[in-house]
C-alpha cells in the first residue's frame, strides 16, 4: 500500500493506482441490490479486528488480512457471491485473489471498501449489530478518503 493516501488528488485517482486489478470489482450500489433483493451474498471484512470492532458492513463475516486463515471459510460454498472489503479495497483485493487461488469462482472486491460504502451514505454495525456513524479510518493518512460518518481510531 501506498505509504500516504494523502498523495492523490481524488479517491478514483487513489484506487485507480492502488487496485492491480486481479480481482472483479463491485460497487457498493450493486451489493444493496443484491441484497436489497434478497440475492445470497456472502460478505467477507478483510481489515484487522480493531478496524472491525468499531463498524462494519451488516452481515459481515472477519477474515482479517495479517492473521488471514482460508480454513475459517470451508463451510462457505465455492459457488457462492463474495465480496471481499477493507477500508479502501487494497487488503480486500489481496484477500480475494487467495480466494480466488483456492478454487472460490464468484469473488469481487468492493470498490472503495467501507470508506466508499459510508461515503455514499450506506449503513455500517457496530459488535451489538447496531448501526453507529464510526468507522475505523486505518490511520489519519488514509482517514482523509472518509468523508462521511465519524473517524474512530479504537
């Protein structure tokens, strides 16, 4: 990852350097509609437990990204749609091509991760299932692609 989000003029600018593009993307509108109409999705959160503690995507399921363990995820069918996130897609693209390498055959990386979802006004869970305005910004360099809701740094 870069070692300053701060050095890009635009969140496109940041990603488009950023992504490798070995993973499909997905955008944050598509995920609610497949929810939205009650399309299985199974939605992986590919940032450290602290990042997730604070907020994450309802129905969420953490996979973390240094402490990642393929095994957690045996029970998860092969076939099913999964959309990997982090904070702004760079873990979760890492995360989802070993899935990809482990025979998974629908992976996609949410465009932007959990600071494009809040940004476009989607709501995010605390622990308790309950939904809160934090967000785990990584650190305050990249904290600056979170416009929306509140930086929480727990």
């Amino acid at each position: 990852m870069s070692a300053c989000g701060q050095k890009y003029s635009s969140f496109k600018e940041m990603t488009d350097d950023l992504y490798s593009h070995t993973v499909p993307l997905i955008y944050a509108k598509d995920v609610m509609d497949s929810l939205s109409n009650n399309k299985p999705v199974v939605i992986l959160d590919a940032r450290e437990q602290e990042e997730y503690n604070v907020s994450h995507l309802p129905g969420a399921i953490y996979v973390g990204y240094d402490d990642f363990e393929p095994e957690k995820l045996k029970h998860i069918d092969k076939s099913k749609t999964i959309v990997v996130y982090c904070s702004v897609g760079y873990r979760s693209e890492k995360i989802g091509e070993k899935l990809k390498a482990l025979g998974y055959k629908n992976v996609f990386n949410l465009y932007g991760g959990i600071f494009d979802w809040k940004n476009k006004g989607f709501r995010v869970v605390d622990n308790q299932g309950k939904e809160t305005e934090k967000v785990h910004p990584y650190n305050e360099k990249w904290g600056v692609w979170l416009t929306k809701g509140e930086k929480a740094y727990e």
